[in-house]
C-alpha cells in the first residue's frame, strides 16, 4: 500500500510537466553509484514515463571506473543521455564540450535550483560562472562523539584541543576517519582558518597563504601531539569500546552505527565541527552532480527527468531507499529537509553543519595537484618537515599544473 502511495503521488508531481513526449523516446543515464540505487532510479522513473511518455533506463558505473569510462564514452562519441558524477566532472567535462551549459540552456530552471540548493555545492558545481550539471545529492562531515563520555561538544580549537588532553589523561582519543592524512582531512582546518585551495579569482593557488600553513600546523598537531591515529580505525569500533569516543566522519556512519552497533543506542550522537579562527565551523562536503551530455537526441527531455529527480517528493524516496541500502547520500535541495523523515536532532545537526560546508574547487587541474597537496600535508605530518615550506613547495607545482591544464584546453 505505502509503495502505491508514493507512486500515485510522483504521478500527481509529474502532472505539471511541459507537453509530453513520444511514446518511442528512451533515454540511457549512467549512474556512478550501487545497482541498488540505479534500481531505485528506474522505479522511480515509471510515474515519469506514465505521464510523459518517456521511458527512462538507469544503470550503475562503479567510482573505480566512472571516470575513465566516461572519458573513452566522449571520445567515441557514444555517451549517455543523462550522467552522474563527481561534484567537479561536470565542469571538467563541460569544458571539454562534452556536457549542455544547463545555465545557457535553461536559465530559469537552474536560477531556481540553485536557490534551493545548500551553497557550499555550487563552488564545486561551477566554473566560470558556466554550470554543467547540478547537485543530485551531498555527503557530509561531521562530528561523532559518545553522549556519556563527552556531555559537551568542544566549540572552539582552543576547546577541541583541552578536549584531547583531557581525553588522553584518560586513555582516549579522537579518530580523523574520512580524509586521514589527506587534503580532504586538511580541508575543513584550511577553510575555517580563512584560507583556501586558490585565490577567489581561482587564478593562483593560494595553499602557501599564513592562514593555510596556520591550519597545516593545526592539523599537524592534532597527529602528533595529540595522539590522532594515523593508521585506520573503524569509526564503529571506537566509538563501541570508548576509546575512540570522538571521531570526525562522512554522514553515512549514521547507518552503519544505527544498525551495526545497537549496544550504544542512545550513547552517541553527532555534532557540528568546532569553529576556527574565522569563527566558521566549515566542514568538507562530497556528493555527486547530475548533467545532460550533449550529443543527446533528447536533450529537453532529458532535463525534464534531472528536473523531476530534483524534487522535493522524489528526494526524499532516493534518501529513504539509500538508507535502506547503505547509500547514506543526502538531499541537496534544502526544502527535501522540510519533509524529510528523520530524527529532528539529528536532523537540526546535519542541516546547520550543510549551510557551512564546501567541496573540492571546479579549478581546472585541480584533480591532478591533489597529489601535491597531500605529499605536502603527509611530509610535514610524518617527517616532520616545515608546513611553510612544504605548502610554499605544493603552490608552485601547482602553478604548473594549472598553466599546463589550461594549455591542452582542459
């Protein structure tokens, strides 16, 4: 009965579309995700193809493979209608012609969408002011702390850092789960220092500023002062025995922590991150885009199906099934929130930690000075190299690499 409901209610959604198409249309979309997921999608297409007459054919493309299968489709000339990918491949293969500018295309629609839309996306969504695809979901960092062990949340560095002494003279610590060790672990400490990747023109990076290597220093101390693991431990296990009762994780520990470790139901929780010297709590946000590519047949209807996908009722089915498989991606569009079924706590955490988060920069090159940037970051961390130099070093390889990107047109 409930699985009927949602259907008839997607059919009333779909009732407002432009005219409908023909009965022959068909459009393929590759979805870099789990077949469980590309299922989802193509049930959630049926109301859509009812009402329109389009038919809608979803599969699955693994992470592993994604990008170098959409690089050979483009060159063969043999891509999908409708593609999903990370938050910087739509401007990266935009510039590359291989994507419809959806901001030249449909203007209103994306002026709409992107009103809707949590902000910190849109640095990673566009580039140069031309937008190739937009936000299909996000994944999110925060943090997770055990309620009886830490009634109160740090606020501050300065109160994260007591925290971890305190912590120490008791035999715990903290975790850094997703992005240990790595510039998406740096990120938030970067951003909410008040530095960032490139300059706000994008024109130069900016890793070497004061505020960057006050943050590498930060970082830094949290491994070696502090005693952060640097080798990898489960969120779940920590969290479980209390030795790790405080860890900074992606958003789909929620699930694994909510079915995988009933026996501290009730004692823990997730919180936002503590502020830095800017008085920002920025964390790092992942997620994947959704775009039109080009050469399609059926560029108009293929909109009209991202355009359903983003809708509020329809948001909410992919998240319920997503938590059903263990997915864990959220919604982007910040009404889905209003109406999302969720413990309203938690709820409250994830959406204040969203309206302060950022993903990677949609700076050409920036895929390739990743490896730049955490050869700086792991030197300074475990050899015990200057962050000043370490940074200064990453920024002018960089400076290269952004020169050479912008040469071969990419």
């Amino acid at each position: 009965m409930r699985r009927r409901l949602w259907v008839l209610g997607l059919l009333w959604l779909v009732q407002g579309c432009s005219r409908p198409s023909s009965s022959q249309t068909q459009l393929t979309m590759w979805l870099v995700g789990s077949e469980a997921q590309a299922k989802t999608i193509n049930e959630l297409a049926l109301p859509f193809t009812q009402r329109t007459g389009v038919r809608v054919q979803c599969e699955a493309i693994s992470w592993g493979e994604a990008h170098s299968k959409y690089l050979t489709a483009v060159a063969g000339g043999v891509q999908p209608d409708i593609g999903t990918m990370g938050l910087t491949w739509g401007a990266e293969f935009g510039r590359r012609g291989a994507l419809v500018n959806l901001g030249e295309a449909f203007p209103q629609d994306i002026q709409a969408i992107r009103r809707e839309t949590f902000p910190g996306l849109w640095d990673s969504v566009q580039q140069g002011g031309q937008v190739y695809g937009i936000p299909l979901d996000l994944t999110l960092q925060l943090l997770y702390y055990r309620t009886d062990l830490i009634p109160k949340l740090p606020q501050t560095w300065e109160e994260l850092t007591a925290l971890l002494v305190q912590l120490r003279n008791d035999d715990r610590r903290m975790l850094i789960d997703w992005g240990s060790l790595s510039w998406i672990g740096y990120a938030p400490f970067l951003w909410q220092a008040g530095g960032d990747f490139y300059t706000p023109d994008q024109a130069m990076p900016a890793v070497d500023s004061p505020q960057a290597v006050r943050a590498l220093e930060f970082f830094r101390d949290l491994y070696t002062r502090y005693d952060v693991p640097k080798t990898s431990i489960p969120v779940e296990q920590g969290l479980r025995t209390g030795e790790f009762p405080l860890a900074l994780s992606g958003n789909w520990k929620i699930v694994s922590l909510t079915s995988g470790v009933k026996d501290i139901a009730g004692r823990w929780a997730v919180g936002v991150l503590p502020a830095g010297p800017t008085g920002r709590r920025t964390s790092f946000l992942g997620g994947r885009v959704i775009s039109v590519f080009a050469n399609s047949p059926h560029r108009d209807d293929a909109w009209r199906f991202v355009r359903y996908l983003f809708d509020p009722a329809v948001q909410v089915k992919l998240y319920e099934t997503a938590m059903l498989t263990q997915d864990a991606y959220l919604p982007p569009n910040m009404s889905t929130w209003e109406i999302l079924p969720m413990d309203a706590a938690m709820k409250s955490v994830l959406i204040q930690q969203a309206q302060d988060a950022k993903g990677p920069p949609s700076v050409p090159g920036w895929n390739e000075s990743t490896s730049l940037v955490e050869s700086a970051i792991q030197r300074v961390i475990l050899h015990e190299a200057d962050p000043q130099a370490a940074l200064r070093e990453a920024a002018k390889h960089m400076v290269r690499q952004l020169e050479q990107t912008k040469r071969e047109g990419g």
